[in-house]
C-alpha cells in the first residue's frame, strides 16, 4: 500500500504494479507544430491509453493496491467521465463491483462507457460538494471502497508514471507541461521529474474560468464559491490537498489558458496530428503557443490527456 | 521505369525508391471494433502518411521514377486534393516544380496544403472532363510531366505498397478492403495480393452515390453522364482503364455503401481509434459492418486511406 503522501517510490511500484493491464502509450511528434510552436514537441498520447485516458493508470494502480478483503465489496467514486471509465474498466478487470457518482453535466459518451464497462452509475447534481456526498452515500451503503479521482495517494502515484513513460521515450526535456484540474496528473509527474529530472521545468496549463490551481499556487489565494466555466470538462474540479502540497513544495507554474485558445489547439492537434484528443487535453499545446517566448528552443513534453471528446455533432452528419 | 501497365516487380521497385521518403505506418486495431464486426479488424494507418494520405506512396514514386531531364520542368496533375498534396510534398523533396488543377468544389483544407507544400494550384471546374482539359493546358504552358492521379503505372506502383507494408505488420489475411475511387490504391492493391497472398479476397467499397466501379466491374456498364454524389470527397472520379483491366483480371468484388453509414464508421474510428480519419476512408470499416455475413470470423485488413478531414466546423467553436 503506498503510504498517506505518495512518493516516487510510490510511482515505481505502481509502474509494475499496472504493466500487465495498462498500454505503454507512444510519444507523438510533428515537424509542422515543432515549427509553429519555435520549440520541439514530444506528445505523451495518452488519449490512447485504455479507456481513453491516462486516468486508467491511477485507478488501475489502486485497484490492483487493495488486499483481497478490502476489494470484497468494489470500489466507488465521482467523476465529471474519464476517472469514471478508468475504474469501471480497472475494477472489471479484477473482477470486483464499480459505483460511479457521475454529475448531471458530465459528457453523455463518458457516461456510456463507464456504463459498457460494467459500472453502476449513479447521478448527482452538479459541482464538487454534491458529488462528494452522493459518494459518501453510495460507500455507505455498499461498503465499496472510494478511490477518490485525484486524492488517492495510489492514483497520484499511478498517474506519475506516464511522465515516468515520456522522459523513457522522449530523452531529456526541458519542461513538461500538463493540465491541472484536481491536481492528480500534475502531483504524480511532480514526483517523476523531481526524482527523475530535476532540472526539467512543470508547467501547469489550467482554464481562465477554471483557475483555482491559480489562485492557490501563485498567489497563495483560496477562491471563495468557485464555478468553473470552461469547455475542458476534465478540469472542472478543484485542487485537491495532497497535490495541492506536492504541488507547492515543487515550485510549479501555473499558466492560465482561454477557452478558444484551447479549441484552436484541439483544432490543430486533430489536423497536424490526426489524432482526436478532448479539448482537457489540447490545453497543454494551448498554453505553449501563447507563451512562445517561454519555450522558445526547448525541449517540451506535454501530456495529451485524453480522447474522450464529445462526438455527437460532426459537420458530416445529415 | 514502370512498363505501360504496372506489375508487382513495379511494386518492389517502388517499395524500394520511396522508402527514404515515406512513412511506414502502423497497423492499429482495437478490440471493441473486432466485436462489433465480428471479425479480426487489421487497419494501415495511412492517414499518418505524409502528406496525410496513402497518396504519397505513388505520387513520391512517380516523382523519383524521372530521369533527370524527364524532371527538369516540375510536374504536373489534377486532383480533388489528396494526391495534388502528395504530389507537391514529393515535387519538393526532389526540389522541382509542381502544378495541381483543382476543382472548385475541393476541400479547402486540402488546397491550403497543396499551396503549403509550394506547388503551383491552377482552379477548374468541377467533373474529370474540365479538369482533364486544364491539366493538358497547364502541361502544353509550362513542359511539366503529368502524374496522372490514379492511371499512371508509377503511381499504381507506388500505391500497391501499401498492402505490402500491411501484410508484413498484419499477418495472413482473409480479406483486404480499400475504397474505389480512379482505382490507383484498388489496383496496387490487386497487384500485391495476387503476388503474396492469392487466397486473400479483395473488396472494393465504394459510395453508393459514385458508383461507377461497381456498374462496370459487377455489371459491365458504363455509366453515362456520370454525376458524383457521396460525402466521400477523394472517391468522385471514375474508374481508370489501368485500374479497371487490372481488377476485372483480379476478380475484385465491389460493396457499395450509403454516404450515412459512412459517416457512422468515421465517427466509430474517431472514438474507438482516436484517429481522425476522413469520410473516403471510413467507408471501408462501413462496409464491412453492413455485411457482417461476409466477413464473420475472418482476418481483414483495411486500408484507412487519408486523414485530411474538413475541420473547419466543429461543435467545441463558439
């Protein structure tokens, strides 16, 4: 079991703990986004990893954590989709219950996979205390265990081991940029670069109308009745206190992005690429080329989070 | 130089030429699609071709296959816009001139990317006859060497390596689908597996609204007034002559699909593969999963032939 505060040790078990169940997912790159952006770019594609994000690697870490006994009863959570998913398909794996607290704003199609894959799914209202005691709830009345998406020291550890992943494959970098939204992705490559590549930068790309990671880790601020506002759905939640310390003691920079930087990010992640990520995703790519002078020459990795976008309406549909 | 009708040594050879060049491009499969089609579903990622479509293979084969002298003045072709990329990414490469007639009616991001690669667009209207006569006028003006689209046998060549690459990644296959347009990719395609896999099967899918194809190979009838009608932008031309002895002599079976199951599959393949892959392509995963009958239990490996999708409309703008 990993202890109360995960550590890079943490990130190592977890690597070979998830090997046999999780994809190690390619580095993407592209010369025509290299020349646009005026630094190099090495894509961690995790929108391909299983379940279509690199949440499988945190959930899949604290499912297979638990002792027999404590996985008796299943495992329970609240997602805004993609934690959702991973753990439904974590916890199918290991032939164990799923309950999924899913907020009546979440996308539809991350709906329906955590439903395919087997997980009961339960609805709340909207926003982050609705959520957390609708979970309470469910754990009570099932005595599932909750892995909670980005406190779980097990799922912070597991996380970290995609940038663990991107420095294998990609070499040396000079910053890696990830998204922030409850902080489980940035706490576990905080951990990786800080045992692994300690002079590499992390950069923090997080929403403009989503900017709690902000506020706390720049100005040392807590926001007061937050409403997150933005099209990256995955980044909704707060920050959570494990990454938030993590996070802090790190020195990470937040960079804040608009929403319709991140959408023509999508757009070009899509055309260049020819890979579909989730608007969460292209936030990273966003927050590099509105910023270029801060990157200019660098070797910069960035985390394509996920791929989970909504499809319902496409231009080719009648 | 290939011979007046391209043979499978002319497939070797260019193999052997565009290699410096070329992408090898993966095979990708996904197990949810294998379930869904009720078959063991092998896809070549040609959409991660450069120039984003299986389209460089023969256009870069064609372009080195020039004597010097044969190249001094550039070259010339008409295309609705994959190959006049293809063509002007290969032009560059050897550092000669290019001259792509369009049609009005092509899709705008696939003539940016023409002019992009540095060529020359020459704008014609829509139908082969007027784009047949500006391409003959720009090659009188300017002494370019026409690489015909799809009836050049360098160019059926060079397409014909694509089933070679996805043969030696796949494995045995039952059946091989590729969509039919002028008939470039089918007729390669033909050439490799009557050469390496006899026993494979090859399907032609092809849009229901542009059915030209399955009138004179199934029927043996030329369709008069031929108006093309499909979604399936890269699948408007009629069948060559190269293109059409070659698969009549191979037994070619051709599927026709409507443009709303079309649409259907691409959406599957942005989903399940995270790919972004345009309508001509996804038209063979539509075929296989509206005759289900004809593919249950087999090895099939389908060519995903571009991803130059129009994103110029998408439901995340605001």
């Amino acid at each position: 079991m990993p202890a109360a505060v995960a550590t890079f040790d943490d990130v190592l078990a977890a690597a070979a703990r998830i090997a046999p169940h999780a994809h190690a997912t390619p580095v993407l790159r592209s010369a025509g986004l290299d020349a646009l952006a005026g630094c190099s770019l090495a894509f961690k594609g995790e929108h391909l990893q299983r379940a279509g994000a690199f949440k499988f690697r945190g959930a899949c870490n604290a499912v297979w954590s638990l002792s027999a006994g404590e996985a008796a009863n299943g495992v329970a959570t609240h997602s805004s989709g993609n934690h959702g998913a991973a753990l439904a398909l974590a916890a199918a794996g290991r032939g164990i219950a799923c309950h999924v607290v899913a907020p009546s704003d979440a996308v539809p199609g991350k709906l329906a996979a955590i439903a395919a894959y087997g997980a009961v799914v339960h609805r709340c209202d909207p926003g982050i205390d609705a959520r957390e005691a609708a979970c309470a709830g469910v754990v009570a009345s099932t005595g599932a265990r909750l892995v909670h998406p980005y406190a779980d020291p097990a799922v912070i550890a597991g996380q970290g081991t995609a940038a663990l992943e991107l420095l294998a494959s990609a070499g040396p970098l000079d910053t890696v940029v990830v998204p922030v939204g409850g902080g489980g992705l940035a706490a576990g490559t905080a951990l990786t670069l800080a045992a692994c590549a300690p002079d590499c930068r992390l950069v923090l790309a997080e929403p403009a109308g989503a900017a709690d990671a902000h506020a706390r880790l720049a100005r040392g601020e807590r926001l007061e009745a937050f409403t997150p506002r933005t099209v990256c759905d995955g980044l909704r939640a707060t920050l959570g206190e494990p990454g938030h310390d993590i996070l802090r003691a790190h020195g990470a920079e937040v960079l804040l992005v608009d929403d319709a930087d991140t959408v023509a990010a999508m757009r070009l992640l899509w055309q260049r690429l020819k890979q579909v990520v989730e608007p969460s995703s292209a936030i990273t790519l966003a927050a590099v080329l509105a910023h270029p002078e801060r990157f200019a020459g660098q070797r910069v990795g960035l985390v394509l989070t996920g791929g989970n976008a909504n499809l319902d309406a496409l231009p080719w549909d009648a």
